[in-house]
C-alpha cells in the first residue's frame, strides 16, 4: 500500500537484527552531528546511501525519488536562510553580496554562507542515516527495540496501533474514493469537492467505529495491562558488529586525521 | 445441570435507538455440541453472539454461564473470555498487530500461559489454517481471505472451551470454506462447544448437531438438523432453503428408499450409499 513501509518489509537487510541497523544508523547520525564536519557528512551520506542501494538492494531510482522530497524543503529553507533583507542599507557592513531597488536592499552575509553548508551537510546525512533505518527495519522490529530500551509501554502501544489505524485511514478512503469515482463523483470540479468532503466525514465514522470494534475485539480476546506480542527472533551476527565496528573506528580515524579539511 | 454452558432466560436486547435486537429469548446450549445458527439478515445473530461474550448486558433477562449468572465487571469478564471466544466477522477489526504471527500471540499471552506454550499454540493454530507461510507478514499486505483465516487462528490458539463463529464462511473460496469445515471438526472434542452462524444451509445441514434458527430477534427454532426443513412455515420466515441434499433425500422417502427421517443422508458421501 505505502511503498516506502513495503520496502522495509521486503528489503534485503530485513532479517537483519534491527539493534545492529539502530546502532549503526544512530552513531553515525550523533557522530557527524556532534563533529559538524562536511567531510564526515559527506562519507555518512554515500556509506548510508551505498548500503540502502547495494546492501539493502532498494532500487536506486526510488531511493532517488525519495531523496527529492527532503531535498525540497531543504532548497527552500536555504533560500530562506542565504538571502535577507533591510530597508537600511546603510547598517551592512560584512556582506559579499548586494543589490538595491525601490527603497530596499537584498543582500547575503559570509555568516549566512557558512549557516546554508552547515546546513546542507547536516541534512544531507541525517537523511541518509534516517532513510537507512526506515527502508530497512519494519516498524515493529523499532518498536521491539524501543520495548527493550525500556520506553513507556503506553507509547509503544498508541504507536503500533496508530500505525496500523494509518493503513486502516488509506484502505476506507481508497475504497470510497473508488465507490465515488466509479458513480462519477468526481465528474466536475463541484462535484469533486462534494465527493471529497463526503470521503473524509466518512472516513471519520469509518474510523471511529473502527477503533470501537477493535477494542472491542481486543476485550474479546482478554486484553488486560498491557498489549503483549511472541517477539521476532533474531540473531545478532559476529560479522555485521565487526562490520560496524570497523566502521566507527575508520569514521573516527577520519575525522582525526582529515577533519575540517573542506570548508 | 453440569452439561449446559449457557442458559439464557427471557433475555431482550434493546439498541440505544430503540431497535429491539433480542426480544424475549430463552435459550440453551449444551456441552460438546456443534451448533449452527442460521437466519435472515438483521434477525439478531451477531447481537446473540456479543451477549455470549459479555460485549453486550441485556437491556432485561438474564444469562447464566455453567449456572452461575454472568457478572460484567473486569474480572468476571476476563475469566468468562478465557473460556468463550469469538471471532468476528470482519477480521479488519480484529486484526492489530504488526505482523501475523504476533497478532495470533496477543491473546494466547493474554491468558498468561508460557512462552513455550504460547509457541506450540501458535504454530499450531498457523497450521490448522494454513497461515505459516504468512506468518511474518505485516497484516496490511494479506488480502481479505488470508486476514479472515489470520482472525480465525488469533481466537482458535487461545483454546477455548465455547467457540463462536460469526459468519467464518463469508469472503472464502471453496477450498478454505471445506477446510475451514474440517478444521471445526478436528478440534471439537467432548466438552468443547463451536457455535457458528452462516447464511450457508448445506454447511450447516452437513455440519451442526444442533441448529438454532432465529428470526426478528426471537428463536424460532432450535433442534436437530433435519426437522427444520420439513417446516416449511419457519423456513420461509428465516429465508432459509432446503438443502440440496435433504431434497434428494425427499425424493428417496418418497420412493420409500429411506424410511425414517433420522436416517436422512447428510453429506454427498452418505447420499451416494443410498442410490448405490
């Protein structure tokens, strides 16, 4: 149904034990972050990409699409942060560039600069170390760990319910958009919006009697305290933590030996 | 006394709406018995089945549980669903968990039995009807079929002793309808009571020992699988039809090949032996 959490189920890293992908995907993403450097960013950003294309064996064209869609934001908020603005031209006094019309000036600073590369470079391997874990770990293999990891049951709960109610949301309003689109209710443009608002009021019951029959159901079945699943079974593997280990330790060595060495 | 599950009295049921689901029904079912609960559309099943649950109170009546009368605080409840299970008939509102296998685990876990119990029920369960393939599954990606076969092994691995059923033949092919069938009677064992409705009579005429056929909410018959069809009256008013073959049957007591409607075939099989 969602492409994305289809991958994570089918990828080929998905047996693996998903402490080893969190581990892996999370020190890197703190250790660029903390050190802040473009270089580390940079070799973060193609190891994570690598492994979601070769290891994982997501196809690249989607890994690509995917990439677009923080690449938007990310585009946009720089734009915002290089260029500013004053109506006191006079005051400026470190900008390398600047143009003036009407009674304003347009201008950018050394400051700004640095701010938009810092930027790039943090997102640019957050990205990769969070799309790494979303591609390759199912959601309740995260939950699993999250459990381990002594989070409040509560939360794990609303979360994996919340997930399943997502796809829940998608199916009804797929299958009532395809009741209306079939009847025509999307002929014209009136009758779109007419169609569209009935979608989503229905949606609303639909989920709201949903929700009372699965908790209904969950009674039925002797909810009590808490919601308890067999857990998954896997096995840590001795070549994927030297693997990972041997990773940190060149990362590390990098940065001490060509840290700062761009910008 | 010792032989009987439920014994409802006088039980009514009256929706917020002022609909009147249940009206006035006495009914009883016994152990070790296979009951099939068939009537038209609207005429108070899956209603019956809730109050059997305990998801339900009876707006009056009463319902009596191995004679005791049932209560409806937690406890209560939780002891009662331990023994009673039911499975719904839209397995989306069963369905919650991640994946497969841990969805069949929650209620299995729930009744607080060991991991290694737990286990061995589930795999069972998977068997039974044929979900092990799917188990890792998440349950957005099975189609109706499969979810409904999913819904049937997440009450079946909790074992319980009273086994209720709405509808488990609706949205299956044949092939898992007949194996649902075979399932039912795998696991009925003496004391154990499966209880199912469907709109399905050669599935139940085959199947049930006992059928209970409702209509607006009052039961209109409750008896021996065969008596039914010769009233014709009842058969109307709950939009029910003669099997096909208690029909041949018919024809056979007509040609005076079957003398006593106790002997009556029940299944293809037993309907051949006859016109051999």
């Amino acid at each position: 149904m969602l492409l994305i959490d289809q991958y994570a189920y089918i990828n080929h890293l998905a047996k693996t034990h998903p402490v080893e992908k969190i581990v892996l995907s999370l020190f890197l993403l703190i250790f660029s972050l903390t050190v802040k450097d473009a270089l580390i960013s940079l070799i973060t950003f193609s190891m994570m990409s690598g492994l979601i294309i070769f290891a994982a064996k997501i196809p690249w064209k989607y890994y690509l699409k995917l990439l677009c869609i923080p690449g938007l934001f990310l585009l946009s908020s720089m734009v915002g942060i290089l260029f500013s603005f004053t109506q006191h031209a006079e005051l400026l006094y470190s900008s390398v560039w600047q143009i003036s019309f009407l009674n304003g000036t347009v201008y950018i600073t050394t400051q700004s600069i640095q701010m938009c590369i810092q930027l790039f470079f943090s997102v640019l391997n957050s990205i990769g170390c969070l799309y790494f874990l979303t591609l390759t770990t199912p959601v309740h293999d995260l939950m699993q760990v999250l459990k381990k990891c002594r989070v409040p049951q509560l939360m794990i709960e609303l979360t994996e319910l919340t997930y399943r109610f997502i796809f829940v949301f998608l199916e009804i309003s797929v299958s009532v958009f395809q009741a209306q689109n079939s009847r025509l209710g999307y002929i014209s443009i009136k009758r779109g919006f007419h169609s569209l608002g009935m979608l989503i009021s229905s949606l609303f019951v639909h989920v709201f009697h949903r929700s009372k029959e699965l908790s209904i159901a969950m009674d039925s079945r002797g909810y009590h305290e808490s919601v308890n699943f067999l857990e998954d079974s896997y096995h840590y593997s001795k070549r994927n933590w030297t693997l990972i280990s041997f990773i940190f330790v060149l990362i590390i060595g990098v940065y001490i030996e060509f840290g700062g060495i761009l910008v | 006394m010792n032989d009987l599950y439920f014994e409802i009295q006088h039980l009514t049921h009256r929706y917020a709406d002022g609909t009147v689901a249940l009206n006035d029904l006495s009914l009883t079912i016994s152990k070790g018995k296979k009951i099939a609960l068939l009537g038209n559309n609207g005429a108070g099943k899956s209603t019956l089945f809730q109050h059997l649950n305990g998801i339900l109170q009876p707006s009056s009546g009463s319902i009596l549980f191995e004679n005791r009368p049932m209560k409806y605080d937690r406890k209560s409840l939780l002891g009662l669903r331990s023994r009673v299970g039911i499975v719904f008939q839209d397995p989306d509102s069963q369905l919650f968990a991640g994946n497969v296998r841990q969805d069949i685990s929650f209620g299995p876990l729930n009744l607080g039995w060991s991991e290694d119990k737990v286990n061995e029920m589930v795999e069972w369960a998977m068997t039974e009807t044929e979900v092990t393939p799917l188990q890792d599954k998440p349950i957005h990606f099975l189609s109706l079929g499969q979810k409904k076969r999913v819904a049937i092994a997440g009450v079946l691995a909790m074992n319980t002793d009273v086994f209720i059923l709405d509808e488990p033949s609706a949205g299956l092919d044949g092939y898992y309808s007949k194996q649902i069938l075979q399932l039912l009677n795998q696991i009925h064992q003496l004391d154990k009571t499966i209880i199912l409705s469907t709109h399905d009579v050669h599935f139940a005429y085959e199947w049930a020992d006992e059928m209970i056929v409702m209509s607006d909410g009052e039961v209109i018959y409750h008896g021996d699988p065969i008596h039914i069809f010769k009233q014709e009256d009842l058969l109307l008013k709950a939009h029910l039809e003669k099997p096909w073959i208690f029909e041949m049957a018919e024809v056979l007591e007509a040609k005076n090949i079957i003398s006593n409607i106790n002997d009556f075939p029940r299944n293809k099989e037993q309907l051949i032996t006859y016109l051999k």
